[in-house]
C-alpha cells in the first residue's frame, strides 16, 4: 500500500528568511495549504496581491438562481486560469466546498440580475460571450476571443436564461463528439477559460 501523499512542507528551517510576504506561523509549523512552491509560506494577503499583478483580463460570470453546486469549480477554474474576477448573477450564496479555499485568492463579485451585470460590463467596455449550446453559437474551437471579456455561464441544466441571452456579444459551443447533448458547467468553464489563455496567455518561468 502506497504511503499517504504529504502536501505541502513542514517548518521553515531557522534562521527564517526576512521577507515581510511570510507569515510567522506557518514559518514555525508547516504550510499545508493548496497553492504552488512559489508561494509557500506567504501570508494570503501577499499572495493575492502577487496575483493581482497577473491577472488576465478576461472575467467569468455565471447565473445563480437555483443555487448551483457547480460554482465552487467554476471558481476553482478562474484561480488556476487567473482570471481577473468571477460575478455571481442572481442568489448571492453559493456552494464553496468546490472551489477547495480558492475563493480566498480569486476576487468574487455579485450581480442581483443580468440587468445590472449588463450595466457593469458596459462601464468596464467588456463584451459578453456566453457559453452555450444554443441555435446560432459558433464553435469556441474557431472562435476568436477579445482579449478583454466576460465569459458568461448560464445555470446547470437550462443553460443561460433568455435575459443573459438578448445581452451577449457572441454565443460560443463547445463542440463535443459523444452521445450527451452538453457537459457540465463546470467542465465547460474550465474549458473555454482555457480557449482564451490558449489565443491570449504567455507561458511565464514556473508557470
């Protein structure tokens, strides 16, 4: 039986490293947490920033009325495709156990409705492109990207609903080869963020 996978490191060997970015007590008892070598021993507080320097300029955003357990993925998707914000449209609560802590490194907006999301992505001069099998989508496969955007992701099940619809700049579909009609948002999401680093993201040292 294959021994139990240790995540992360243990204490920091002394003398400690005088860098204001390192939290003392994990310095004295370990980091376990979920996040890359490069930011092992950091405080939260400086590694959000450190994203922030990064972030791409594409945004997610995905309607919320039934309270769907896919959001916590579709967030946990947004921190490793760095996106710089992910809007949650319509119940403000929403299931985090998916995401695996990852909302605490990745800025989570709310929207009440698609009338005032709209309103929002006007004034920030970004197209909406939603993420759905309708009539009329074109493949994301050939689809070109903006660099700065909004990738809009309807509720699990009934897809994004009419008003999100009438709102889109482009409606982009997954192309998908089996018997299913669609995949779950959260897989999708996790696609198309990757479409878009695929035209627009440099791969960086580390990376």
């Amino acid at each position: 039986m294959d021994e139990e996978r240790i995540v992360g490191v243990g204490p920091h060997p002394e003398p400690w490293p005088n860098d204001p970015r390192l939290d003392l007590e994990l310095l004295a008892d370990g980091d376990r947490r979920n996040v890359i070598d490069r930011y092992r021993y950091w405080k939260r507080e400086a590694i959000v920033a450190d994203l922030d320097r990064h972030r791409h300029s594409f945004h997610v955003a995905i309607e919320n009325y039934q309270h769907d357990f896919n959001i916590g993925t579709v967030v946990r998707n947004a921190n490793a495709f760095l996106a710089a914000s992910v809007q949650i449209i319509g119940k403000k609560r929403w299931n985090r156990r998916g995401a695996m802590v990852t909302d605490r490194y990745q800025h989570v907006g709310h929207f009440e409705d698609v009338t005032r999301f709209a309103e929002w992505a006007g004034s920030e001069e970004l197209p909406v492109i939603g993420i759905d099998i309708v009539e009329g989508s074109v493949p994301i496969e050939s689809f070109h990207m903006p660099h700065k955007c909004v990738l809009l992701f309807g509720q699990e099940g009934p897809g994004l609903s009419s008003g999100a619809l009438e709102l889109t700049d482009a409606v982009v579909a997954i192309t998908q080869y089996g018997s299913t009609r669609s995949i779950n948002v959260g897989v999708a999401s996790g696609i198309a963020m990757h479409s878009w680093t695929m035209q627009h993201a440099a791969l960086r040292d580390g990376d």
